[in-house]
C-alpha cells in the first residue's frame, strides 16, 4: 500500500488521483463572543470559589462545635473519674455499710472433702 501511495504521487499510475485533505475551517470568533466567554468564565470561577468559601467555613463551625464537646465530655469524664474513686474509698464503703446495717462476717469454716476411688472401666 505504500508503494501504490508512493508510485500514485509520482504520476507511474496516471489515473490514480493524490488524496485531498478538506480544509480545515476555523471559526472565527468576533470581540463580542470572546468578551462573553471570558466574563461566564470569571462568573462560573467566582460562583466555584464562593462554594468553596462557604463549604470550608461551615467545615470550620463544626470543628468549632466538635472540639467543645470534646472539652464538655472529657470534663464530665474527669468528674465521674473522681466520683468512682471517691465511692471506692474505705471511708464510703464504711458508711454504705453500716448504713444498710450488715455485720462483719466472722471467720469461716471450709469443709475438705476426700477425694474417693472411682472405678474405670
């Protein structure tokens, strides 16, 4: 197929034609459209850019509202920290059982149990 290209364009085969390119055909473009395209681009750029404004501050209030509750939870978390050890104390437990009037057990008895010969089979 080269060779039949090559040999066309050197007139060898007299009724084969050269293939024609079509012209390309730019469009021209007046002032008038060029202005209008680039004032919708600085509109579409300036619309993307005040979402992107708006969306990153929103995102910083909530970041804002997280880290105070955060601090809220960690501070009750200190506070029933200290209330559990506050009632662990000897001093609460003291109280919590004389309160409920229980009496202090006595030493126990432990039973001991021989072991008995079991038969296997």
């Amino acid at each position: 197929m080269i060779k039949t290209m090559s040999l066309a364009r050197a007139n060898v085969f007299p009724s084969a034609k050269p293939a024609r390119r079509s012209p390309t055909k730019l469009k021209k473009l007046s002032l008038r459209q060029v202005n209008g395209l680039i004032i919708v681009s600085i509109i579409l750029l300036g619309l993307s850019y005040l979402f992107q404004i708006n969306s990153l501050v929103a995102k910083g209030y909530q970041i804002k509202e997280l880290q105070t509750e955060v601090k809220a939870l960690q501070a009750s978390g200190r506070d029933l920290e200290l209330k559990s050890i506050q009632l662990q104390s000897i001093d609460s437990v003291r109280q919590k059982v004389s309160a409920l009037n229980m009496v202090e057990a006595g030493s126990g008895e432990f039973v001991s149990i021989k072991p008995t010969a079991v038969a296997l089979r």
